[in-house]
C-alpha cells in the first residue's frame, strides 16, 4: 500500500471520498494577483505607490514591463496546481509605443494581452479599477472627492473598466469579477464622516449605471477599516460597502481579512453574509498586526476561510482572490507559496468529515465535536495533498523552490 492508499483508507473511514475532494478542487479557480510581481506598480504611471497601501522591501529582479511581468506570472503558475484566474489591475494597461491614455479613457484593446494570456492557459481574468497612484487624486480622495472634477473623473475610469470587465468575460467565457476599492479617508478626526460617504455612494451609483451583463460582470465594494495616512477614517468602511451592496442589485460584497479588526474574522462573517447574498468574493491575505499584506499561508484563518467556503457548500457562490504583496522576497516565490497555501487550505476543507461534524453539532454531542475536531488536525492530510500536485503535474514538495531559483539566476538577476 502507498502512502496515499493508506491516507485514502484512513479518510475513508471517517466517512471521506478523498477522490471526489480532489475532483471538487480541480474545479475551482483561485483568482491570482498580478500586482505581486511588481510591487502595485503597473505600466500607466512612474509615481509612487498611495492610497494607504505601501509595500515593503527592495528584493532584485522586479517585473518592469508587460513581457516581464506575464512571463514570471507564467513561471509561477507552473508551480501551483488547480485552476487559476488572472486578477489585473487598471494601472496594468498596456500601451503601444509612444502611446498615452489616461484611466477615464482606457478601453479594452488596452488589456488585449492580458486575454491572450487568459485563452492560453483556459483562465479567466478579474478586473480593479485603479484609484490610487495618480495625480487626479485630490487631497487623497477619489470617488468621495467634494471636488465633482475629480469625482467625475474617476466614475468615468470607473465606468471604463466596466467595459473592459465585459470584455473580458466575453473573451474569456468567464465572469469578470470588478472589485471596487478607494483608498479615500483622512488621517486626522474628519469634521463630516457622512459628506464623503453619500458622495461615494453616489459616485459608485454612477459608475454602475454604465449597461453590462449581470451575468458577465460582478461588481464588487471591498471595505477597509483604515490604511497608511488614513487611520482615522475610511469612506468606505465595513457598513458601507455592505450597505452599498445589499441595497444595489447585482453589486457584491468583497471581504479583505486584512480590513476589520485585529479580533474580527471573515471566517465567521462568510456564512453571515451568504445567509443573505447569492454571491460574495474575498481578497485573502495575511495581516501581520496589521493589514501588512504579507504572503498568504496555511495558517489557522486561512484554513477557517476554507472550511467555511467548503462546509457552506459555496465553493461556486464565493469567488476566490488572493491580494498581498511582498517586496522583500522572490515575488515569484511569494506567488507560488500564497498560491499553494489557498490550495492546500480548500483540499484541506475539503477533506474534513464535515457532514459527520455537522450532525455531532445538531445533535448537541458537543463533546465528541471537540474530540473529533482535535482527532483530525493529525490525519496525513500531506499524503493527499501530495497525490493531488502529481496528478496535477508539479511537484508536491519545495523541489519547485528549485526552479524559482534557477530563474532568479537566469533571469531576474539579469533585469
Ligand atoms: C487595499 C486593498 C486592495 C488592494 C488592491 C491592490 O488595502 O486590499 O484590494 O490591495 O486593489
Ligand atoms: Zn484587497
């Protein structure tokens, strides 16, 4: 018997099909996150990163051009199994040479790579509108700006990126995700918390009158309790993107873990909020004291997210994105690492005895919930996950670390 045999039987007798859990997996896309490979840089601008976002660490070999940047995404995907999907960011439009268009007139034929690169390996590509590094943020405001020039500007880039949002989901054959998120807020105590909100509101009101195909493009407002230089207010704060998306049609609610407080977990608000959504998406990352964005790992929140997708049986109402950003490491690495984490976390959900635990809860035999609960943290989960990366063709320990190596030396060292 291999070790796999043997794990197989051990789930098994706990009422597990480890079979049908990596079949399930395959299945489901895990949206990976361009923005790693270049620090949330882009190509549309040369500014620094703002709006309360800020990376950290100067490690060589950085993505500087579209070719770079696609070729290491390519590099890393080699290295993660399951299904992915592009998530791509405004500033990443690409230009011809010589060319200029600013974010209010960006069209699709600007993200025209980003969908070869989608068909090549059968993705597909999740949108953001970028409001954040460029000069038209005014006073650190964007949608919630009191100046209606800046506000306008921005629905109009708003409004752009939904159509490039159906564009992709046409080209692709999958639903275009298109997250909203500002970084407006203000540092110090605000004299009006309501002014900028009413504004924001209306200001996404705007963006979302733009026509597109509920079926092809899922808005999103992603939350956010505070940022660097906004610490004392976030416009759009937890209420109000939950809020903004409960009231309007077809809008999504995105949770970040790295947007509540230190003690609050978007485990637990998962199956809160499909008790009333039909859909919600997540930004997974990791806050370490703070939302530091810190490469995703397979820690107890990650794993707690998974469970809750799984045991919710919401694997296809939930979509799944990862968002953080390391400067400090081989972003490749760090692309590979988070990617694998997720992975591991759904297979790791995936195969928990959740209808057995379920009836031990209903049936109120608390004890034997916690035995059991304790039971399997030690079955060989490893042994499945190893069965699950040969069968999707990489390898199932750090052999690819190697490779992530052997391209630092080859090619990024050369940048
Ligand atoms: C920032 C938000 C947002 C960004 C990306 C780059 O705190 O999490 O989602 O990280 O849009
Ligand atoms: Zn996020």
């Amino acid at each position: 018997m291999t070790r796999f045999e043997s794990a197989k039987a051990m789930y098994a007798a706990l009422g597990v099909d480890v079979e049908a859990a990596m079949e399930k997996l395959s299945s489901v896309a895990v949206a990976m996150h361009c923005w790693q490979g270049d620090d949330v840089i882009g190509f549309d601008h040369d500014g620094p990163l703002t709006g309360g976002i800020q990376t950290t660490g100067n490690y060589p070999g950085k993505a500087t051009t579209p070719e770079q940047l696609m070729a290491d995404m390519e590099k890393a995907m080699s290295l993660i199994p399951g299904k992915k999907k592009l998530n791509v960011h405004a500033c990443y439009a690409i230009f011809e040479k010589g060319e200029f268009v600013d974010r209010d007139k960006l069209e699709p034929k600007h993200f025209k790579a980003w969908v070869d690169l989608a068909k090549k390996y059968g993705m597909g590509i999740d949108f953001n509108p970028t409001f954040f590094s460029h000069p038209k943020i005014k006073d650190g405001l964007s949608l919630s700006s009191p100046d209606k020039a800046t506000r306008d500007f921005w629905i109009e880039h708003g409004k752009a990126c939904i159509r490039i949002s159906e564009y992709f989901a046409k080209e692709t054959g999958f639903p275009c995700v298109m997250n909203i998120w500002t970084g407006d807020g203000f540092k110090d105590i605000p004299a009006d918390r309501m002014g900028p909100r009413v504004r924001y509101k209306e200001s996404i009101e705007a963006i979302l009158a733009e026509p597109f195909d509920k079926n092809l493009v899922k808005p999103c407002v992603e939350s956010k309790v505070f940022g660097i230089g906004v610490e004392s207010y976030t416009a759009g704060s937890a209420e109000f993107s939950l809020t903004f998306a409960a009231t309007h049609d077809g809008c999504l609610p995105l949770m970040d873990n790295g947007h509540y407080h230190p003690t609050e977990v978007v485990s637990d608000k998962i199956p809160a909020l499909l008790a009333f959504f039909p859909e919600v998406a997540l930004h997974v990352t990791r806050g370490v004291r703070w939302d530091s964005d810190h490469v995703l790992i397979l820690d107890d929140e990650t794993r707690e997210i998974a469970k809750e997708i799984v045991r919710c049986d919401a694997l296809d109402r939930v979509y799944i994105a990862l968002d953080y950003f390391d400067a400090s490491i081989n972003r490749i690495a760090a692309w590979v690492v988070g990617m694998r984490s997720m992975q591991k976390a759904l297979l790791s959900a995936l195969v928990t005895p959740n209808a057995a635990l379920k009836a031990l809860q209903d049936e109120n035999k608390l004890t034997e919930l916690l035995v059991m609960q304790e039971e399997i943290k030690t079955l060989p989960f490893g042994d499945i996950w190893a069965e699950y990366c040969a069968r999707q063709g990489v390898a199932a320990d750090k052999a690819w670390f190697e490779d992530v190596q052997k391209y630092e030396a080859e090619v990024l060292l050369k940048r």
